[in-house]
C-alpha cells in the first residue's frame, strides 16, 4: 500500500488550519464577551478607598462593555482571598480582580501562607489609577519639616509609633522602608484599617502615618496633622509648601505611591484582554469617572498590559529587598 507523500508545504497549511481551528471558539466567545454580568472581585470591605474606587470603576466600565459589571466584595488577608479567588477562576472574564498595590506586590513577601503567587497567576490587564501618599504627624510632635521630624527620630529612637492599615499590608512596607532610607527606628501599630487608625492618630497615640489626602483633608485643616512629605514625583497641589520624596533627599520612596489595577485570572485568553482593557481605556474617559478618580487624588492610566507587567515586577522585585531587609513578615 502507497503511503501518500506529504510537501512540506500541505504539512504547513495543515497545522495552520488546525492552529486556526483552535482559535476560532476563543475568538467567537471573544466577539460575544460580555454575554453575561461581570463580577468585579475587591478584597477590602464596603466603604474603603479601594471598595469606592472599584465601584466608580464597575459603573463606567459596565457602561463600555455593555453589561452590568457586578461588585464582589471578598474580604481578608489583605486583599489575597480575592486575589486567590479569582487567580483560581475559570479563564473566562466573568470573574476580575480590582487591586490595590498592596495585594499584588507586597503581600507576596510578607505572607508565607500565600496560596498564589499574583504576579504570574494573573492576568494583567491594565492600571487603572495612580495616587501619592502623604506622610504626616500628629500636631503635638515637635517637628514642622521631615528634616526635623528625621532629626528628632534619631535623637529618641523607638520612642514613635507609625500607624498603618494592616500589616504586612503596602503602608506598613512604606513605613519600614521610610525607617531604612533615613535611619531611623519607629515601632510600627497595625490597624485593620484608616477608620481604625485615625481616632489613635488624631488623639496621638500613634505620632505618624502615610494615607491618601483626602482621608486627612480635614484633620490637616483643623489643625490637628501637620504634613511633611508627599511620597510621589509631584507636589500635591492642596499643600503647595510641603516638599516631595525626593526633594528631601528619599527619593527611592517614589515607587511606595498607591495604584490600583485591573486583572484577571492566568491565561485570560488575549482577545478578551484587549477587549477589557480598550473598554477600560473608552472608560477613563468619562467625565464622571474622572471626576471621581479626581475626588480621591487619583490619576487616571489605563496603560497597556505588557506596561502594566512591567511595573509589577519593577515593584515586585523592589518590595522583595525591603520585605527582606526589614524582616516583615506575618503569617
């Protein structure tokens, strides 16, 4: 029997039709995605900064998609039960994770009980906002400049606490690393959150903390904080004296700012990635959205994911020397 000779030509088109072939019910579910609601999955409770930013985001993004973009709120461990949960989701794009930096590249360093590992387990889809913090004290301490404020922490050493939303959480690595970059030592109390922080602040119980301004707005103009410092590349303009990380000297403080993204679980499927992420794009430019972000002091990005990639394992890689180098770690 004859065996039929095969080109290498008909050998091609062949795993070419089958490539095609595979690919064609991916690109179909793509071109009908969204059919169904989206579930939008944030691991912080219901009236925190990263709860209202995703659901100013679910609203403008549901408005692109063309489906209702539902909130799901799975709450501890930082944020890394709904980072787990949707990083163990099917690749469908029913089920997203909205994040805040915290979750993606700290908590891998300072939880050893991490069941994924969030920057190769996800798919990451875009930035969705960026925002800087500011390191402020309570107005009973004795300093008005953070080089007062530095000169006065190494005279008493240990003698402060800074206060922060949860530890091993982004703002208690933020404050270790303030600790290390100027030589100094403060005892770090860890809240369950800013509305548990800021009685124990404002009271001066804890003399120091970082947060976004405008969870301290009005305490700075009662009087009661004084700002210091802006952990970012700019000045905050609300507090046009108050001098940036760098200008005073700490300038790798600039990567410890507070952004949010969007992701879904690993292997989301590329045409439903693009999809997400132009809609997020189209999104960013409501009115209303921006508005939003702005009432927060939060820039809109929206950046591209092989971008956004990128500045997760920049800040993957940085956070991992400090987690180390401060000896965070909990759980």
């Amino acid at each position: 029997m004859t065996m039929p000779s095969w080109s290498r030509r008909d050998l091609l088109r062949g795993a070419a039709a089958t490539t095609a072939g595979l690919a064609l019910p991916w690109m179909g579910h793509a071109q009908d995605y969204p059919s169904r609601p989206v579930k939008l999955n944030v691991g912080f409770s219901a009236g925190g900064l990263t709860d209202v930013l995703a659901r100013l985001t679910a609203t403008s993004l549901g408005e692109k998609l063309g489906q209702p973009v539902v909130i799901e709120n799975k709450t501890g461990a930082a944020g890394n039960l709904a980072t787990e949960f949707v990083a163990k989701a099917p690749a469908d794009g029913y089920n997203l994770l909205f994040s805040s930096v915290g979750q993606i590249v700290v908590s891998p360093h300072t939880y050893s009980d991490m069941r994924v590992n969030p920057q190769t387990d996800l798919t990451h889809i875009s930035m969705i906002g960026e925002g800087d913090l500011i390191l402020t004290v309570n107005s009973q301490v004795p300093a008005n400049t953070i080089q007062e404020f530095i000169a006065l922490l190494k005279k008493s050493p240990n003698t402060m606490f800074f206060g922060d939303s949860g530890a091993g959480g982004n703002l208690h690595l933020y404050m270790e690393y303030f600790n290390l970059l100027a030589g100094v030592k403060m005892t770090g109390v860890h809240y369950r959150g800013t509305a548990q922080l800021m009685p124990d602040f404002i009271a001066n119980h804890v003399q120091m903390s970082l947060n976004a301004y405008p969870a301290i707005e009005a305490y700075i103009q009662q009087g009661k904080l004084k700002p210091l410092m802006v952990i970012g590349k700019q000045r905050e303009p609300k507090l046009p004296d108050v001098p940036t990380c760098t200008e005073a000297g700490l300038q790798p403080l600039e990567v410890c700012t507070n952004w949010f993204g969007l992701h879904g679980p690993k292997n989301l499927p590329e045409p439903i990635r693009q999809k997400l992420r132009g809609a997020l794009v189209e999104a960013l430019k409501l009115d209303a959205f921006k508005a939003g972000l702005a009432t927060q002091s939060i820039r809109p990005v929206g950046d591209t994911g092989a971008a956004f990639t990128a500045r997760i394992a920049a800040d993957y890689e940085a956070f991992a020397k400090v987690a180390r180098t401060a000896k965070i770690q909990v759980g």
